[in-house]
C-alpha cells in the first residue's frame, strides 16, 4: 500500500517544506542506487518539489498552522515547543 502524504505535505509551512526537501535530498544522496526504499523518497521528494512550484506560482502564502499535536507527525523536528508541552500541569 503507497503511502501518499499529500495533505500533511500542504500543512506544512514553507519553512518546514524547504527543510523536509533538504532531508530528503540528503537521503537520496546517501541511499544506495538499489535501495528499495530510494523510489518513495524519491516520489516524496517529488510532492514537495510539487508543493513549493504552486506556492511559488500561486503566491499561496504559508499554512497558519501552528503545530499538529497528532503523536503520528513526526516528518520534522522543531525547536519550538508543542501545543501539548505547553499546556501547564494540573
């Protein structure tokens, strides 16, 4: 089953888009020719590529989402704090 990101892909911020794109290019560039994992980084990479052509031909600014507190997203690290850790400790 393909795993397809594109909505989570939309969510991110421009910023975070750049940075998952650098990750990934440094993935291909480390991965193996005949690694099996290399083609859906590769079509990953190219839903990002994808995403940044529109925003960049649209003027479509960056999502206003803040952070997604699903424990499943876990495409980028950030050096800000969650909603989650924020929240005070009864």
């Amino acid at each position: 089953m393909p795993d397809h990101h594109g909505p989570e892909i939309a969510q991110l911020t421009t910023d975070e888009l750049d940075r998952y794109a650098n990750q990934l290019t440094r993935c291909l560039k480390a991965l193996d020719t005949r690694a099996p994992i290399r083609m859906q980084v590769q079509n990953e990479l190219a839903e990002v590529r994808v995403q940044q052509d529109t925003r960049a031909r649209t003027g479509q600014p960056a999502s206003q989402r803040q952070h997604d507190d699903r424990p499943d997203r876990q495409l980028l690290s950030s050096s800000r704090p969650s909603a989650s850790s924020r929240r005070a400790s009864p």
